[in-house]
C-alpha cells in the first residue's frame, strides 16, 4: 500500500470525463456521440511525465505512471484514455454518451 495521497482526475489532464461502471472500457469505443456531438475513437492515449505533477504545488512523483505502467503498458507506452476525432457540436456536463460502435485502435496490441 503506497503512503502516498490518492490522486485526483485533473491529474490525467482529460478533457472530457465519462462515468462508467469499467475501468478503461473507453479504449474500444470506436464510434460515440456525446450530447450532439459525433465522436471516433482514433488511438489510445500515451501518458507522459506530467501526469506526475501535482499541478496545485509543482511537486513531482512517480504516480500515476508507477501504477499504470504494470497493468497498462503498450509497446513500451503507458496508456491512459483515447484520443479522438470529435465532429462539430456541443457537449453539457450530464449529457448522455452512447457508443454505436465497438473496436480497438490500431495501438491497442503490446
């Protein structure tokens, strides 16, 4: 058991936050709407060094890439989330989010 705070979502630096009841399902929503907007899931997403820093005193650390990289490891990446191409629209905290299509990026295999 790490002594270290648990860390906080703004710490993976997301631009949109989805509630779901699996962890990491997001990596094989190929084709989503969120709100009006249109969505396509394009590659996994990479996390770099500056999930490390606790963005409220500019300490440094070793979470969450510690963790992440024992279970989330690709091709020598730590993956965090999905990049996407999103169409034009608007998207409101609250708004539903349907996926219409399943499948796994081309980055999604070690």
């Amino acid at each position: 058991e790490s002594n270290e705070p648990a860390l906080g979502w703004d710490r993976f630096r997301p631009n949109i936050v989805a509630a779901t009841q699996q962890a990491h399902c997001e990596d094989e929503w190929a084709e989503f709407v969120m709100g009006e907007v249109q969505a396509s899931g394009v590659k996994l997403c990479s996390r770099c060094v500056l999930t490390t820093i606790n963005q409220a005193d500019g300490s440094k650390g070793k979470e969450p890439l510690r963790t992440l990289s024992t279970y989330r490891n690709i091709g020598g990446k730590v993956m965090f989330g999905q990049n996407v191409i999103a169409h034009e629209g608007r998207v409101r905290v609250g708004d539903a989010l349907e996926v219409r299509k399943f499948g796994y990026p081309p980055n999604a295999k070690s």
